[in-house]
C-alpha cells in the first residue's frame, strides 16, 4: 500500500519551483480537456496564454482583471498568515463596492474630481465593516471564521439585489436592475486616455510595498506571523491573539472593500447584480500560489487574470461555457495543493503485515494470541 511519509526537512527550493509544477501540470490536463471536448489544444492553449498579453491593449486589459485579486490576495495573506481563515472576502468586496457606489450617487456634475478619495474611503470602510462581523462573532462567541465569512457572502449579494431591484434602481434605467450611471467626476482616472485601466494599478503596487514593509519588516507582523506559525509560542510572548485577529480581519476586509469601490468606480461606473464577479474566491488561490507573498501574489494575479480573459474569449471564439474559467482556476489550486503535500511529505510503498490463517481445530483463544 502507499503511504505518506514525513520528509525530515522540506526543499526550500521546491517551495519555490512547487507553483511551476502546478502550473505544467494544470497545463497538461487543460490539453487532455481540450482533447475530450473536440477543440484544437493549441488553439486552446492560444486563447488562455498569448492573447492576453499580445497587444497592449490586451495588457490593460489583463491589468484591469489583477488589480482586484492583487489587493484582495495582500489582505487574505496577511489573515492566512496569521491563521485566521477568512474565506468572505467576496462579501467584503461588495460591501466595498456598495459604500464607494453610494458615495458616487450623491456627486452631481459640478462635484470636484477630488471626491474620488472619499469614495475610495467609503470603499475600504464598508468592507472593514463586514469583516468586523466575523471578527466580532470569533472574538466574542468563538465561532467559526470560515463559516461566518463564507455565509456573510450571501448576505452581502442579497443586500446588493435588494438596493439595485429596489431603493437605489434607476428610473430611468427601463427597469433594469442597475443604478444611475456614475457622475464623470467620480470614475478613477485612467493611466491611459484609450485604455480602461487606471490608476488602481498605482494603488495596487503601492500596497504590495507597504504589505512587504508590514509582513517583513516591521514588529506588528512579526507578532502576526508568530501567531500563525506558533500560537502556543506567541502567547508565552505575550503576543494577543484578540488583537491579531482584529488586525487580520480588518485589512484584509478593508482591502477587499478597496478592490470593490475601484471596480465600481472605475471600469463598472454603476451598480448591478454582476458586481460579484469572483475576485474574493479566486484571490484565495492567488495568495497561495503567491508564497503569502506580496511579490509573489503580484504574478499568481496575473496568472489568475490570464484565466479570466481566456475563459471569456473561449467562451467568443471557442465555443466553451463560462464554467471553463473555474476548471482551470480549480485544476491550478489542486495540482498546487499535492504538489505541495509531495514537498512536505515522500509516498513510500508500505506492506501490509500478514495475519497467520487459524488452524484448523485451534481455540479461539490460541487464535486471537496468534494474530
């Protein structure tokens, strides 16, 4: 039989090869899939690697898709590696989305371009908000974070189809469920007047210097990660699990309520029930196939984002459904968990130890010291 068995010290160098593997390997059955399904893989594999970065419009679009999973990812790193589990961060994002979209509908046309901060603001403040929640449940009743989170998503999308169906409809929106179109003064300005993306791409690289700056260099994250890696250790430090949590929580919430109120602000310019579009679920494997790490979550969001524009151009050009999106988001986060499992652990062929067969006329009393 097959057993798995405790390396006695992890390659530090497969650590860091082990997201390239997953990747291959994530390639590998996309082919095989391709095959099953009767389209050309090369054409398949085209879709999903070249055409998101072979103009520069296709760039801006790919840094449009990452600028939301970089800055949800940064606060999900923080939360996992502090071992608190908070797997809402879509919720957070909407949330975010909700505030910053609500600060947008009071501008008018003559509002300062200046109100962007505020909404940006509102952003962060809504999703720390939400996450507070969760903090609040596990801190007081000990429940659950991860269940907490994942059932605050659902609350967070009823709530958004009950303001865009209801208080917040356009009237004259020929009764589409939407809200007012942004005032011109409230979109997030853009780096480039032909292409939609903007200046969250700034923001987003700005934080991955502050998250590095935080996790690595400063004493606060140090208790954080002691938190995670050794509870037992960081509370004879003295280190407050009460206040990590709290700490983990509210970025990471405010992170994803930023990644909402630029979405809504900036290529969304209004509100609709499509604002979820998957970025909290999907920057969980982002941080993971990042290392937790700020750099490394910087290129695990493109990656991610190559996933998103190929999903949809499959959908155009290849005929494929939109569920193609989430196999290969899901076929990458598997072949990255067992590949992971190899690094930790070697699979070692085990025999089975044989139990001698009874004689005939034994007492079962000699049969059992036998065994």
């Amino acid at each position: 039989m097959l057993k798995l068995e405790a390396r006695p010290q992890p390659s530090k160098a497969m650590s860091f090869a082990s997201p390239l593997i997953a990747l291959a390997i994530t390639v590998v059955i996309g082919v095989c899939l391709f095959l099953l399904l009767g389209k050309d893989p090369l054409r398949g594999l085209q879709v999903f690697f070249i055409e998101p970065v072979k103009s520069a419009y296709a760039l801006s679009e790919l840094a449009v898709k990452a600028v939301p999973l970089v800055l949800i990812a940064l606060g999900l790193a923080v939360c996992f590696r502090s071992n608190v589990w908070n797997i809402g961060a879509e919720g957070q994002f909407i949330l975010g989305a909700l505030a910053g979209g609500w600060v947008a509908m009071q501008a008018g046309p003559d509002t300062s371009r200046w109100i962007v901060l505020p909404i940006l603001v509102a952003g962060v403040l809504g999703g720390m908000l939400w996450a507070a929640i969760t903090a609040l449940l596990r801190d007081r009743f000990n429940a659950n974070e991860i269940l907490v989170s994942l059932m605050l998503v659902y609350v967070a999308d009823m709530v958004l189809s009950y303001l865009v169906y209801g208080p917040w409809k356009d009237p004259q929106g020929y009764n589409f469920p939407q809200t007012i179109t942004f005032a011109a003064a409230t979109k997030i300005p853009k780096l480039f007047a032909s292409y939609r993306v903007n200046i969250g791409v700034l923001i987003a690289l700005a934080a991955v210097a502050a998250f590095w700056v935080l996790l690595f260099r400063t004493y606060r994250g140090f208790q954080l990660q002691v938190g995670g890696l050794a509870p037992a250790a960081a509370r004879y430090a003295g280190f407050s699990s009460r206040h990590a949590l709290w700490t983990a929580l509210l970025l990471s919430g405010g992170m994803a309520g930023l990644a909402g109120a630029l979405e809504a602000a900036g290529p969304l310019g209004q509100l609709t029930p499509h604002v979820p579009a998957g970025y909290g679920f999907a920057a969980i494997i982002v941080a993971f196939v990042g290392r937790l790490h700020p750099v490394g979550i910087v290129f695990s969001a493109v990656l991610m984002s190559m996933f998103y524009i190929g999903g949809e151009l499959a959908q155009s050009r290849l005929g494929l459904p939109k569920s193609i999106t989430g196999v290969f988001q899901g076929l990458l986060l598997f072949a990255l968990l067992g590949c992971d499992t190899l690094i930790h652990y070697r699979v070692r062929w085990a025999r089975v130890p044989k139990v001698a067969a009874p004689q005939p006329g034994a007492t079962s009393a000699a049969v059992v010291k036998e065994a």
